[in-house]
C-alpha cells in the first residue's frame, strides 16, 4: 500500500466488524498476506507498511 492510504492514526479506526486471521504467508522476502476468517485473502502488507502501523517504540 502507498502512503496515501495510511491512517493517521491506527489505533483510531474502527472495523465494521471484528475479523481474525487465519493464515499468514510471506511474500518473498518482502511482505506478507494475511488470510481472514471472513474467506477474502487479497492485498499484501509489506514490512514498511507493516512497521510505519506499529513502529517499535509504539509496541511497548
């Protein structure tokens, strides 16, 4: 995902409705996607984008 589509602030979005994953894969060595437990499984969530989300010292 690019930049333009991140959040502001993460922790402030609110889901329509809660979703669990079911399966992680990675994708090369660069990402990862995510399986839901709704059945949909498309999009790839790279390691930046991942890290721009939750950066290290918002994880403590």
């Amino acid at each position: 995902m690019s930049r333009e589509y991140d959040p502001a602030h993460i922790l402030a979005l609110t889901p329509a409705r809660q979703a669990r994953v079911e399966r992680v894969d990675r994708v090369g060595n660069y990402a990862l996607q995510f399986s839901w437990d709704d059945g949909h499984h498309a999009g790839i969530y790279t390691w930046d984008y991942l890290y721009r989300l939750c950066p290290p010292e918002a994880a403590e």
